[in-house]
C-alpha cells in the first residue's frame, strides 16, 4: 500500500513541476512510468 501512496505523492509532484514548465511533459510522463514500474516491483515482491 506504501508504494502506491508514494506513487500518488511522485505524480503529483510530476504535475505539478510540468505545470509550472520546469520539464517538458515527455520527460515528467517518462519519469511517472519509470517510478510506476519500480513502485510496482517493490509491490509485487512483498
């Protein structure tokens, strides 16, 4: 359930850097996907 909350936490923070043009969008949606695969993994093994 952590890695989902800490998921949550990363894409609203991915958000909101892209809101603010600090990142292109394809940078922040390939850094969400990356931290989606490890927070899945991290899930998958407990």
């Amino acid at each position: 359930m952590l890695a989902y909350e800490a998921l949550g936490e990363h894409c609203v923070n991915a958000l909101h850097t892209q809101r603010f043009g600090l990142h292109p969008l394809a940078e922040v949606g390939q850094s969400m996907q990356i931290e989606a695969d490890r927070a899945l993994s991290v899930a998958l093994d407990k």
